[in-house]
C-alpha cells in the first residue's frame, strides 16, 4: 500500500512538519564527501551538498515540496534549487542497494555488488494538497546515495556513514551556522567515530580539514571552527577541541598543530534519541561505524 503524502507550504510549517515527524535523524553516506565533494573535478557545490541531505531527510518522512517549497526551507532562490536539482541527477555514485520508500525497506543489489546510480531520481508524485482539498501531482526527487549496507541477521545492516539529527540541519535552516560553516561542522560529524573513546579520535591539522572541504586557506577552517566551538546549545558546546600536551611548544615553534574535534552536541542529541526511543545503539568492529539491527529509517 502507498504511504499517504503530504504537501507543505511554507518554511514554518515544513518546519513544524519535519520536527513531529517520527525520523529525527538519518545516516549519510561518506561518499558524499570523499567521493563527490572532495573531488574538485566535479565541482560539487556546498548547496549541491546541503540539498542532497535535505531531500534525504524529505523521503525518510515522506514529505513532498515543490521547488520553490524546498528552496524556502534550505534559504535559496527557486531558480538555485532547479539549478541544483539538475546538477544533483548528473551526479554518478556507486551503492549497493536501494531504499523503497513505499515499503521503508532496504534492498540489497542481487549479488551485493555496488551499481552505478544518479545521485537523485526525478519522478511526478501524487500528493494531496490541503489548500484546495484534492491531489494534484507534482516533482519528487528520490535520493540514492543511501548508506551501503551489508547483510545482517534478519535485514541489511548500514555502513560507513555518519549521523546528521533534524537539530543539526536545524543549525543551517535556522541560520546559526552558514553555507560554509554548516560544510565544516558537517565534515566533523564525518570524521567522529562512535563507539571510541574522545582520546582514541583522529588527529587533524587545520590545513587537512581544508582541503577536505575545498577551502584555500587552513585560517578560513580555523575561524569556522571558533565559531562551531562559541556556540552552546541545549547545554552542549557544538564542537570541543582537544589539544595534544605539546601544543604549546608546537605554537612557539612555528609548526601546524593537530587536534581532535569532539561533537558534544551531535552526540547528546543522538543519545537523547536513543534514550527516548531505544533505536540507536553504536558498536565498534574492524574500524567500521556500525549500527546494530534495530528499527532504523534504513
């Protein structure tokens, strides 16, 4: 049976939609970035990016915006989001299987190999439009980058991915973090690994983060960074950095310094999830970021 549809207008209301929906999460591919983003060639740019993560979240809802809807929401014109919608159907990924939205399941290719797919799928949907009371079809775009997953007990398990909660995407859409800053906490929240200790994180220098996410200057990565550390929200600092014991002689030396960027925020809200709904459940094995088999949006 086809999941009813809702048609939402304005960004107050996609907003208030979105928030009492049921999925206040989703797990993003990391190839979003280390295949397409980091990979200058293809110019992918940061709206490119943020879109495909706010169409993510659209389908694992169930929620359908036009053009101009959507472009509300991410706080763009019209004319960028149609712009960034072809660009997002030119885009070639690799995945291993593919998520129904119909059926909220997760399907593995025939043999598990990984296929070729465009990042998104236009299709006309029909949704039921509460302002003039009948349906009406318009444009969906379905993303297919979803987590490669691999096979479980009783259903595919998700891999290499990192978690985005509504309250982090909530940060752009609300204007806290800009374009730019919102890519830099995004890279972040990548390179976090659940399941380790804050002391058995990766190290980094500015200089690399920058070159991660295409910026020419390591100091425009520094500032995002103060930024994403000056903020405290719900009682959680949206980034912690950890130095290492010799920073100081590092600093007097001249030599670019490494640390750990700890995403306190991401991670007291993905544990209040898991408290409130028992889904998320986090287990380290061979380097992998896996979630265990439970009910997940995929």
């Amino acid at each position: 049976m086809k999941s009813k549809r809702k048609h939402i207008k304005g960004k107050e209301e996609i907003q208030k939609i979105v928030e009492s929906s049921g999925i206040k999460y989703l797990l993003v591919n990391n190839k979003i970035f280390d295949e397409l983003y980091v990979n200058e060639e293809l110019k992918m740019s940061e709206l490119d990016l943020i879109t495909y993560i706010h169409l993510q979240i659209m389908m694992l809802n169930k929620i359908t915006l036009s053009a101009k809807e959507l472009a509300s929401w991410i706080g763009c014109s019209e004319k960028q989001i149609r712009v960034v919608i072809n660009r997002l159907k030119e885009y070639k990924v690799s995945c291993n299987c593919r998520y129904s939205p119909y059926e909220s399941k997760v399907f593995l290719t025939d043999d598990g190999e990984e296929r070729i797919v465009s990042l998104i799928t236009e299709k006309n949907q029909v949704v039921y439009n509460p302002s003039t009371k009948s349906n009406q079809k318009v444009k969906h775009w379905y993303p297919n980058l979803i987590p490669d997953h691999k096979k479980g007990k009783d259903k595919p398990v998700p891999v290499n991915f990192f978690l985005v909660s509504l309250k982090d995407l909530n940060l752009f859409t609300q204007g806290q973090l800009s374009r730019t800053e919102f890519i830099t906490y995004l890279f972040l929240l990548k390179t976090y690994a659940y399941g380790k200790k804050d002391k058995d994180q990766v190290w980094m220098r500015y200089s690399l983060i920058a070159s991660k996410t295409r910026r020419k200057l390591p100091q425009t990565t520094q500032d995002h960074i103060e930024k994403l550390k000056s903020l405290n929200i719900d009682g959680a600092q949206l980034i912690r950095q950890m130095y290492p014991n010799n920073y100081q002689i590092q600093m007097e030396s001249g030599h670019e310094t490494s640390s750990k960027f700890i995403p306190d925020f991401n991670i007291k809200t993905m544990g209040e999830l898991k408290l409130e709904k028992e889904e998320v459940s986090f287990y380290n094995k061979e380097d992998d970021i896996l979630l265990e088999e439970v009910d997940l949006p995929f």
